[in-house]
C-alpha cells in the first residue's frame, strides 16, 4: 500500500474549529512536523479539507 508523506507548513491559528481538528487527527500539532499514514479515501478526504497548510508527498 502507498504512504503519503504530510508536513505541516502553515500555522492552524484562525483556522475555523473542524479544520483545526482535522489537523490535528493528522497528528499535526507544530509547524514543520510530519506524519506517514497510508493512502486512504478516508485520509485523502482529511488532506482536502486542510491541503492549503499542509504539503503532502506520496512514498513509493
């Protein structure tokens, strides 16, 4: 299975309260930190919801 490799770039300050969740289900609390979870329609729908803090990288 394809992992995907997120980093959060952006601070989640002023972000409305479900995008913050969302974030932080990611396991992203702090500017910089990275996740890897599988390539799911379940985290793809979580990625879309905050892509425009996050920079996601697929692993082969």
């Amino acid at each position: 299975m394809a992992k995907l490799k997120i980093t959060l770039v952006k601070s989640t300050i002023g972000l409305v309260k479900n995008q913050k969740a969302n974030a932080e289900a990611l396991g992203l609390k702090k500017i910089g930190q990275v996740k890897i979870h599988n390539d799911t329609p379940h985290i793809r729908g979580m990625i879309k919801k905050v892509n425009f803090i996050l920079k996601v990288e697929e692993i082969a």
